[in-house]
C-alpha cells in the first residue's frame, strides 16, 4: 500500500481540530526531549516537525506549528529550554527564534515535496525542510554568534542528529503506511 498524506477535507472540524492539537503537543514533546548543546539545544523537534508535516500535509502541518508557537507565547513552558531560558516573547528574543520560523517553512516544504511520492520523495521532502529550517535558523543565530562560527556553532553539531532523525522519520512513515 502505498502512503499518502491525510487530507485534511477528509475529516470534520473537530477531528482537524483534534489532529492540529495532538501535533502542536507531539512538537512540544519533541522539544522536551533533548541533547544539551549550547546555544540551540538538540531536541526530537525537528523529528516531530518532518513526520507531522510529511503525514498530515503543509496545510495541517502549518496548522499544529501555528498552535505550538500560539502556546508558547501565551508563556506555556512548550519551547526547548523554556521555563529556564525564558516564555513567551522572552524565549523569542534568544537564539532559536529562526529556527522555530524555519520549522513552519519547512512544515509547508516538507508536506508539499512528501505528497509527490513514495519513500525515496518523503526522505527527499525531509532533507529540504531541514534545510528549511536550518536557513532562517542561522540567519537568526548571526546575531548571537560570531560569523566564523556559524555553522560551526549552528550546523556542525547537529547534521549527524539531522540525517538520523531523516531516516527514522522516513522509515516510521514507511511503517506506518503498511499498517494503514
């Protein structure tokens, strides 16, 4: 069988509901779950954030980063590193702001690219919506590290994390569409 994304006209407005607010928590726990880095810290995030918007869509996808970034403004402890690194706009002023905007641009390019195939284009999908992330993330990360360390600081730690987190993600969405 193969996988497609769940299409959001498929169900009725409390079940879209219900999906946007089970994947703004599941980005949430994602977030909890970290490996300490300094100053972004490593986490199961960018996982949540490719496998929820190659398996329900940009539209959705954007939908539940949307709730996730509506929750940690209103100051819920929902952001890596948050109460201890700020809430609400305090933990916006620091330096993984571009990469929570990154996750929403990729939240759009992952679920647009992994609606186009099979596995081989869901992997494909997930690469660019790291890139997705990793972009505004550094452009934000410049005013907090010196430029010759950018992607010393920004990128070098977690590229092996990031291709781990690809196959997994890739591989669970596999496993999820046999199931299905």
């Amino acid at each position: 069988m193969q996988f497609t994304q769940t299409r959001p006209e498929a169900y009725g407005l409390t079940a879209r509901i219900g999906l946007t607010l089970a994947a703004a928590a599941l980005i949430a726990l994602g977030a909890k779950v970290q490996v300490p880095f300094w100053p972004v810290p490593m986490t199961l995030q960018t996982l949540a954030v490719l496998v929820i918007a190659a398996g329900l869509g940009p539209r959705m996808g954007l939908a539940a980063m949307g709730a996730y970034m509506a929750a940690g403004l209103a100051g819920l402890p929902v952001f890596a590193g948050s109460p201890e690194r700020g809430l609400g706009l305090a933990y916006l002023a620091g330096p993984t702001t571009g990469f929570l905007i990154g996750m929403a641009l990729a939240m759009v390019v992952t679920g647009w690219l992994a609606a186009r195939g099979g596995m081989a284009a869901r992997a494909v999908a997930m690469l660019a919506g790291t890139v997705a992330i990793y972009v505004p993330g550094l452009i934000w990360l410049s005013a907090f590290v010196p430029a010759d360390r950018l992607l010393a600081v920004g990128v070098a730690p977690f590229l092996l994390g990031d291709l781990f987190k690809i196959a997994v993600g890739t591989l669970a969405l596999q496993l999820l569409s046999r199931r299905g």
